[in-house]
C-alpha cells in the first residue's frame, strides 16, 4: 500500500505581506453605473432606490480607493480597473445571468466609465467584463502572470458578488489575496459583514490602513540608498509604463528646459544641451555668453540624468493618454546648474554638522487670461478679497485640479486660498527632507503653470506681474535644522532659537544683503519691500516684517526666510541660505547680529536690504564667503545673466516706447 505522508498546512502563507513588483491593485466595478446617482443601474421606472448606507459606503470606498491607489502608485504596483461593459452596444455577448439580470452597459457610454475620483492613470489596464468574476469573461490571470503578479489586493464592488467571485476564483488559481475591507462596499452592513466572514479561508483580509503602511515600508526601499538592482528594476518599471521621457534642467531663473526621449531611448542614449543653456534669459531672447562657452565655440555639454528623480507626471500626457514621465538632470561641465549648487550645499551641511534640512517652500501666484491678438495680460479674477469664499469659487476649478494632479506624484497640498492681489492663489504643501524638497518646489511651480495652460489660463510667479502698485508675489522659504532625527531649531522649552540654530541665523542674517540677489533676482521683486516683505537684516518671533520670522512650539519649530520673491530659483534660494547659515557655523566670533529679536527696542538700525537688482548684484560680488562658498564662476554667470536681462528690459522701454511694467512681462511672464 502507499506510503503514509503527513502534510501540515502552510496557513500562514495566507498572511504574507505584499512583495515589491510582485502585487497588483485590483479594483472592481468601481464605475458610474453603479457609483454615481445619475448611474444607469439607478434611473427608469423598475430601478430600486438604493439604501442611504449604500451612499454612504461608496462615497467612502471612492476616498479610501483613492488614497490606497496613491500609496499602490508610490510602491510601483500595478493598478488594474475592472468595470462592468458589453463588448457590444446591444449587449448580446453578455453572460445569460447578466441577460436574466436585465442590465446593459453598453460599450464605450458613460456608466462604463470608471468614476473620476479613482481614475486611471497613463497606461493602466482597463478590462471591460461581462460576468460576476472578471476571471470568467476577460484573461486577467494571463495578464496577471505576464505582469509577473503573483499577489492582488482586491478593493471595489459589489462585495459579496463581483468581489467575492474574483477573490475566490483568484485563490484557486493560485494568487495570494488580500482584500481590503473598507475599501469594498455592498448594499447593507449584514451582507458586507456575512461575505468578510466566508471569505476570511479564501484571503486575508486588512483595512486600508495596514495596506498602505506595508506600501509605504516597500518604497522606503527603493530609494536613492537601494541597491542597484532594486534601482534599476524602479527605472524600468516606471519606464515601462510611459511613451516619453522629459529630461529637465532648471536653469538660474527656476526655469524649467528640457528635451523629450521616446522611453525606449531613455536609457540608451545621451542627451545634450547647449553648453549656454543656463546663460540664456527668462525671455530668450536675451543671451550671454560667459567665458567658458564663447572661448569655445559654444559646444554641447552633456546633460547627467539623476535617475532617482524619475516620475511620471499625469498632468503631461499627451491628448491620446500616453505616458510622459522626467527625470531631472545637472550638467557636469556647466559651473553654473542651480541643483548642483544647492545639493553640494546640502552635502556639505550633512557630512560636516551631521545637519539634515527639512523645507518647503510658500508660493503664491498669479492667474491671467492673455489676448491672442493683442497679447495683453489681465488677472482671471478682480479684487483684493483675501480668503473670500466667493472670490475663491472663482478659480476653484484650476485650484482643485492643482491639488489633485499635485498628490499624485506625492506633493501633498495643505491649503489653498485666494490672496490679497487680483489673481492671486496661495497653495501650501508640505515639506521634505534635502534635495527633494528644492525639487518638489521647482516641480510645484512647473506643474502649476502646466496644469493652468491645460485650461486655457497662465499661471506666473513674476512679483508683480500686472501693475507696480499691485501686492507682490512672495515665494517665502521655510525651513528647520535636524539632528539624529529630532528638530533642534528650538531649544528644549520651545521659547527660544537652540544655541546652534542662533548661529545659523547669525550667518544668514550677516549675508542677507548679499544672498537678496538670489531672492529677489528681478527688478520687479524690489517693489514688495515695505509690503510685508523685509527692508532690514533683522529677526523676530512671528514677524511678518522681519527677513526670519521664528515660529517655535512644542510641536513644530521652524524658521521662515522671508526674503525671496515666487521669482526666485528654489534650488538658489535653498544653497545660498545654507551657504550663508554655515559661515554662522564655522565662523561665529566673525558674525556680529544683534541676540535682540525685536525691531522695535534696537537702538542701532539694522543693515538694509538692497533696494534695486543692480545695487543687489554689487553687494553680491561684494561678499567674498558667498561667492567663494556658492563658486565665483556661478556668481559670474549669475551676474552676468541678470545684467543682460536687466539691459534688455531698458532697451525695450526706450526703443519699443511701451511702460517698464510692459517690458518686465515680456522678459518674465510667461515662464517664470
């Protein structure tokens, strides 16, 4: 007879978390036939009310899908829609239950359509379905293991029909399941809970939290600091899923140059860029030509992709919903590339005061509508009407599709509001650590101007882009000082600067006069002194007025820079304050400022600020440690280029006879 075997069951394979590039998101039937009132499963005169728990539970399973589908997007999981569509209008290739059933959704109509607020991004699988489990009517498993998936996680509706028979039909194939119980709805709380309680043999079952915390813990791991192999294998999935490849540069005025790659060129071949590319104008027709570049012959320089940077970019698609993605650059010949500055900066801070930087930076913009004909600008709302709910119902729309291209690609949006300019918005997020919190601001400005053309308006940043009188546009810069993971900006009682952290400011405060020029680097930015924007190389706590306004408290301490404009470059602005707090550091018997924080009770008037881009420029090539720290030959270029923008804009004014307010749009509206 057979040999007798034991075989003790492996239960807790069940319970295995998910794997990296082995899981995919599977949402069921979350469409608007069946999620929306207007929905067709809703309307004519047989159709059933649903239950206001049913509400209730869809409109909370659209929230919870969404933030998981964020965190599955973060982690490079596949995302997989399935909805409810006959292949025909007259649905005759349904499965006789859904004919019994008496329903149609008929190929390509609205009710197919996946609901907005989970909607799918670049090239995500779509699988029309005509039967309760999409195992049955589409080959799901055969994408599943061409995708190398051997793990789902299961969201969607109904949960005790369409979830239910994917799960169990998933299992039976033999893929891991784990189903996420607030975000999967039914019609009422008793059938939600019977059909968890038969499923709990088929998968495991987590709620949308624990998901997302085993997510983020897989893209912890597939950083900068992952090995190569975990690199690569992000790079190529990401490349996998887009059509084309931006690589950026930010030049010295924030402003975003790039060339497209077709991805399949992306990692094969080199990309270059006129070696001049970061002495050319916000307006191009202003060119320079620094030394280096002119001697010889103005060649190419290479353009070194930063492969960690890579994301793709919903907003960029293209009208046929091809993938775009980027990757930001530096260019290793150039003195002069703003990233390269500011993460040398960053280095330096870390490696010689074991000093880590958390910062965001404070945009506020304006919004406009141009004149094709005539090309003149003017706000896209009228009045000063700061925090007004009427005056924001205005613009809602662009301020929302902001907020929500913004958190896809993990730029996390704190508040919105209309300002005290005509035009004007004020959009918040949170901050981050080092150099990715200069490239989320960089990318924050690019992708507001993106997404405001996208609707037929203009987004800019220039301080004073209609009038000279107008309130100005402030790009304040917030940061705090870290060590071995705790905030030392404060000392322990949170009622004053930590001695380390005075010492920084010290150094900030003492060039502050040189590192305006960065901050405010057009003539425009000079008109918002006086206007809650600094006159004095000062500090204080909680000072509108003050270049550093200190804001200390138990819970969070930090230090806002109110010195630059929503013109300035994020990656200058962020290298030439570090520059400046280390001489603090290093130095501290060489800095003289006042431990008073108050204006009002100093009896000797503090260094002021210049009051013109010119004079700004002077004092720059004036201060020997800012220009030896950041490079004299970036302080070269840098001058350079602004004095040549500065020529252009007199020149326009006397031989084109229009206003100065005229010639500052024309060199900075449209791209800063």
């Amino acid at each position: 007879r057979k040999e007798e075997m034991s075989y003790t069951p492996t239960i807790e394979l069940r319970e295995a978390a998910v794997e990296k590039y082995k899981t995919c998101v599977l949402v069921i039937d979350v469409q608007n036939y069946c999620c929306k009132k207007e929905g067709g499963q809703f309307q004519g005169k047989l159709a059933k009310a649903p239950s206001e728990y049913y509400w209730s539970a869809v409109n909370n399973c659209l929230g919870t899908i969404a933030e998981l589908l964020k965190s599955a997007r973060n982690a490079q999981m596949e995302v997989i829609y399935t909805v409810i569509e006959s292949l025909t209008k007259d649905g005759r290739d349904r499965s006789k239950d859904y004919k019994i059933s008496g329903f149609n959704i008929p190929r390509g109509s609205w009710d197919a359509k996946v609901c907005d607020e989970v909607t799918p991004m670049n090239d995500e699988i779509v699988l029309s379905k005509s039967s309760c489990s999409v195992f049955v009517s589409t080959n799901i498993a055969y994408i599943l293991r061409n995708l190398g998936c051997e793990q789902l996680i299961i969201c969607g509706g109904l949960t005790d029909q369409c979830v239910e028979s994917a799960v169990r039909d998933a299992c039976d194939l033999g893929f891991l399941v784990t189903l996420v119980t607030d975000a999967s709805y039914t019609e009422t709380v008793e059938r939600q809970v019977s059909s968890l309680r038969a499923l709990k043999g088929f998968c495991r079952q987590r709620t949308s939290a624990q998901v997302i915390q085993e997510m983020k813990s897989l893209v912890s791991t597939i950083t900068l600091d992952g090995d190569d192999d975990e690199k690569e294998k992000r790079i190529n999935h990401i490349l996998n899923q887009v059509r084309y490849v931006r690589f950026e540069l930010t030049d010295l005025n924030g402003k975003s140059l790039s060339k497209v790659v077709p991805a399949r060129h992306a990692r094969s071949d080199k990309v270059y860029f006129y070696s001049g590319s970061m002495a050319i104008g916000a307006n191009a027709q202003v060119l320079t030509f620094p030394e280096e570049v002119e001697s010889v012959g103005c060649p190419n320089w290479q353009a070194l992709p930063q492969w960690d940077t890579l994301a793709i970019l919903p907003y960029a698609k293209t009208s046929n919903d091809n993938g775009v993605a980027r990757v930001l650059c530096e260019m290793p010949k150039c003195p002069a590339v703003p990233r390269t500055i500011c993460r040398r900066m960053l280095d330096e801070l870390k490696n010689k005061y074991n000093l880590s930087f958390l910062s965001a930076c404070e945009y506020e913009f304006s919004v406009a509508k141009r004149d094709l004909t005539s090309g003149e600008w003017t706000p896209a709302f009228l009045g000063v009407d700061i925090f007004a709910t009427l005056q924001f119902s205005k613009i809602q729309d662009l301020a929302y599709a902001i907020e929500e291209q913004l958190y896809k690609i993990d730029i996390d949006v704190k508040t919105l509001n209309c300002e005290y300019g005509a035009g004007q918005l004020e959009i918040t997020y949170g901050p981050k650590f080092g150099i990715e919190a200069v490239d989320t601001a960089a990318t924050f400005k690019l992708a507001v101007k993106e997404i405001a053309l996208s609707k037929q308006l203009h987004a800019s940043f220039l301080s004073k882009p209609f009038t000279s009188n107008e309130v100005g546009n402030g790009g304040h810069f917030n940061f705090s000082l870290w060590q071995n993971a705790e905030n030392i900006t404060a000392d322990k009682t949170a009622h004053t600067l930590s001695p380390l952290s005075k010492r920084f400011v010290d150094g900030i405060l003492f060039h502050a006069r040189a590192i305006e020029a960065f901050c405010a680097p057009t003539p425009a930015c000079y008109l918002r002194h006086g206007h809650w924007a600094p006159t004095h190389s000062d500090w204080g706590f909680d000072d509108r007025q003050s270049s550093i306004r200190v804001k200390l408290s138990q819970e969070n301490s930090y230090l806002e820079l109110r010195l630059p404009s929503a013109s300035s470059c994020p990656y200058l602005v962020c290298a030439a304050t570090i520059a400046a707090g280390m001489h603090g550091l290093e130095d501290p018997d060489a800095i003289v400022v006042p431990a008073v924080p108050s204006r009002a009770v100093l009896t000797t008037p503090q260094p002021e600020i210049p009051t013109s881009l010119p004079d700004a420029l002077k004092v720059l090539e004036q201060d020997t440690y800012i220009v030896n720290k950041l490079g004299p030959d970036f302080v070269r270029w840098f001058t350079l280029l602004k004095r040549g923008e500065l020529e252009s804009i007199q020149s326009w004014v006397e031989a084109d006879d229009i206003s100065v307010e005229a010639a500052w749009q024309k060199m900075y509206m449209e791209f800063l």
